[in-house]
C-alpha cells in the first residue's frame, strides 16, 4: 500500500515499546509490496537499531507460526517474526495486527539479480522446505489447495461494472485509462478465467495428472521479490503469509518459464532445479503449472483492476500503481503471456 493506515505512529510507537520492549524512536512508513490489507514500517532506534514492522487488518497465523517453525527447525533462510515480550506471536492494537521482524540489510533479487549459486541455493531451500512434515497442530492451521478459482468473481464483478455506461460520466483519468485497458484485452482475460475454472475441474476430478498429488508446505509467493541477497550471497525468504499445503507445483510455477516478479532465464531454471533436484524439478506436472499461472494472473489483474476503480478507500497513489501493474501484466513476456503459453503447451501436449 502507497498510504499509510489509519494509525497513528505514537500509538504504534508506544506498542513497540510496552509489548515488544524496543527502544524505539522513529517510524518511517516504508510502501513495500502489493498486499492491500497490509503496510510496512522501518522501526530506528536513537543507537540506529532497526526493525521492521508490519501492519496488517487480519493476522494470519499460519503466515505467523509456520516460519518460525521452519527457522527453529533449521531452515535458517526464513525470515520469522519476533515474538512480544511475554511470547504471543503478533500484537493486536485496536483492529489492527502488528508483527516485527528484523531489519535486513539485503536488497531484493528482483532489483539485483541472482547468480546461479543463489538460485541454486534457492532450489536446495525449497527442496528442504517441500520435504518438511509439520506437526498436526500447526498443520491444522495451513489452509489446504482446493484448485477453486481465487479471483474469478471479482474479475466478473469488475467486468460488469466496466459494462454499466453509467459509470463512464464520473470516471476520472486512471479509470478511464483502466476500462480502456480491459476492453483492449477482453479477449484474454476472459479466456484466463474460463481456463481457470476449466483446469481448476480437471485438477479436482484426477483428470489429465501425470501422478497423483503430493501435498507438502509451500512458500506460495516464492518469487524474486520475495527473496532478499546479502553481500555474502545469502538468501533470506520473506512475506510468508500465503503459506499453503499444496502440490510442489505451487512454488515451482515461480521458475522456469515463470515472469512474475521479473523474467526467470533457463540458465537460471536449470540452476534452480539443480539445487532442488533435477529429477523431481524436471516432474514438474504441465497441468497443475498452467493452472497456478493462469490463476495468479488472473488474481493480479481483477485486483489491480478493483484498486484502480471499485475501492473508495484508496487515494490517488495507490490507485495509479494499480493502473500501472494492471498495464504491465500484458507486456511482452509478461504474466498473461506466459500463463497463455502455458496453457498453449498443456493443450497440444
């Protein structure tokens, strides 16, 4: 989010200094990331310490209580929240929902890039993360794959409201500019919707598999953005909120072939699958790939749509962005290119 929630720093101050007993000083409100029910802050204090901190309207406890899981079991790459001073795993300050975590000194592999050892290191961590068994309680909290369309309605609820010539008189430059946009590109979004729902059936029915599924923990945003690279090439894996029980798929769709958070090369694919194990990375089902990419392309553009038209909540700024990613997504090589393609190769497989 571009603006900042309505809640006020010394009141966020004053809960990181009672709860989690931080001496801090300042907040700088940092607009990171694409999560509308979600703003992030870089806490400072007077000695230059520094955390950083999220804000959310709903805490997700598996978000919360898996990565700190996978870090005390040894998968010392996640990047988990801290725990207040009497050990809850997140703090609640009226409707909202404050986490901490350590301030990392690591840009994003999305802005600088990552050599074949870290996306080799990369596929090893994943390889170590899918291979995991959580215990039952926390498994219990990790909401489970249903193949079900993420966005499908909201796509529908925006193409309705660009339908209605009512609106047309009120809309100011960012809408106008977003109705021309979809109505550009109808053609293919209706065409990702109809193979969600259309692939999301086959997937549930065991139809058009090449094994049965596996069920295992998956990152479920494991993209470059998502994946910060110090100065001594180690990785450390952030935002774990969509943490999901799901076939490897899930996290494998953000490689080879995949354009979400930046083009994935095949030198750097094949470094990936090295890491992770060639022979499981290269069983990768053509199915369950097209539909993980058809579906979050989907999800990114009825989002960014309603942003940019539908949230009266939102200001200019974030309305704009939206407008922005919405655009992007039909570059060359983009989202909706490669998830076309993707369901290009499943149908003359």
């Amino acid at each position: 989010m571009l603006e900042r929630p309505a809640l006020d720093d010394a009141t966020l101050i004053g809960a990181l200094r009672d709860r989690y007993g931080l001496p801090v000083e300042r907040l700088a409100f940092v607009p990171l990331g694409n999560d509308s029910a979600a703003w992030t802050y870089q806490a400072t204090a007077s000695d230059g310490r520094a955390w950083f901190v999220k804000v959310r309207r709903d805490p997700r406890p598996a978000g919360i209580l898996v990565p700190r899981f996978l870090r005390d079991h040894g998968l010392t790459e996640v990047v988990a929240a801290t725990p207040t001073r009497d050990g809850r795993p997140w703090l609640d300050v009226g409707p909202w929902s404050v986490l901490v975590y350590p301030h990392l000194d690591a840009p994003r592999a999305m802005d600088v890039g990552m050599d074949q050892r870290g996306w080799s290191h990369l596929g090893a961590f994943t390889a170590r993360l899918h291979a995991t068994t959580l215990p039952p309680d926390l498994a219990a909290l990790v909401p489970p794959e249903d193949f079900q369309p993420k966005a499908n309605a909201m796509a529908r609820r925006v193409a309705q409201h660009l339908e209605d010539s009512s609106h047309q008189a009120s809309e100011d430059e960012i809408a106008r500019r977003l109705r021309s946009a979809w109505t550009e590109h109808r053609a293919s979004i209706e065409r990702l919707v109809r193979r969600s729902e259309e692939l999301g059936r086959r997937i549930r029915d065991g139809q058009g598999l090449t094994r049965p599924l596996r069920f295992v923990p998956c990152h479920a945003d494991l993209h470059a953005a998502n994946v910060l690279v110090g100065a001594d090439g180690a990785l450390s894996i952030v935002d774990w909120d969509e943490v999901v029980l799901a076939p490897p798929e899930r996290d494998l769709m953000f490689v080879r072939g995949s354009a979400i958070a930046g083009a994935v090369s095949d030198e750097e694919a094949t470094a990936f699958e090295t890491g992770y194990g060639s022979t499981r990375a290269g069983e990768a089902d053509p199915l369950l790939i097209a539909w993980y990419r058809i579906d979050w392309a989907v999800q990114d553009l009825a989002d960014f749509a309603r942003r940019a038209i539908l949230d009266p909540e939102l200001g200019t700024a974030t309305r704009a962005r939206a407008l922005e990613l919405f655009e992007s997504n039909f570059e060359p090589g983009g989202e909706v290119e490669t998830a076309i393609a993707a369901d290009d190769r499943l149908q003359i497989r």
